[in-house]
C-alpha cells in the first residue's frame, strides 16, 4: 500500500493511497509544497496538476478522506463543518475526488493556518 505524509507546521498526517487515478497523479507528482488555505473546518492546496473528477466525485465526505477539488486544482482535507455543511456533515465546495485515507485524526488540522507551508512526500 501506497503511503505519503503530509508536513504541517507542528504536526504530520499520514494516509494510504487509494487505488484511483488521482491517488497515482499525486504519487507521480511528489513531492509537493503549497501554501495552506482554510475554509470552515476544511484546509486545502493549490498544486500544480491537472486531474479530471471521476465518476464517483462526491461534495460531501467522511472525517479522514482525503479529496482532490478538480475545480481549484487543489488537495482538500475536510475534519469538520464547512460553510455550506448542512447539520454535522463535512461538506466541500464541490464535487471531489476521493483518493486517500488518513490515518490519524484529522481534527488535529484545526490548528494549521492560513500560509502555513504544507509538504507532502511518500512516507518511509
């Protein structure tokens, strides 16, 4: 199983690839650096790659899945309630490609700040 780590300021979050065609355009394209943006209980980066939504694309996502908005060309990792969440649900912008599970608790993202330099690199 394929697994990357993502660098924050003062924590790291581990994930294991899924078996997408997004999870391998990012394997492909490590390692990356961005500046982090914030939106609700969501933290997001742009990153220079092009990948088209797949079939299975979906707004709304469980705590841990880690998302690719083809929209903004950008890794989006929702923990908690975005602006347009209705009740508890984590919900993005738009429709997102699901290509990665973390493996720790995502809520932990609550302390990254918008500019903060986020890097992701294969973990090992």
């Amino acid at each position: 199983m394929r697994r990357i780590v993502f660098e924050f300021p003062g924590l790291n979050l581990e994930a294991e690839l899924l078996d997408t065609p997004t999870a391998d355009a990012v394997w492909n394209a490590l390692p990356l650096e961005a500046k982090a943006e914030t939106w609700g209980d969501e933290v997001y980066f742009h990153v220079p790659m092009k990948v088209a939504r797949e079939k299975n694309a979906r707004a709304v996502v469980k705590a841990g899945e880690i998302a690719w908005w083809p929209d903004g060309d950008a890794i989006a990792i929702g923990y908690g309630r975005t602006p347009i969440s209705q009740g508890d649900e984590i919900r993005l912008a738009a429709p997102c490609n699901i290509w990665a599970q973390a493996k720790g608790d995502v809520r932990r993202l609550s302390s990254v700040k918008r500019g903060a330099t986020v890097r992701v690199r294969a973990a090992g």
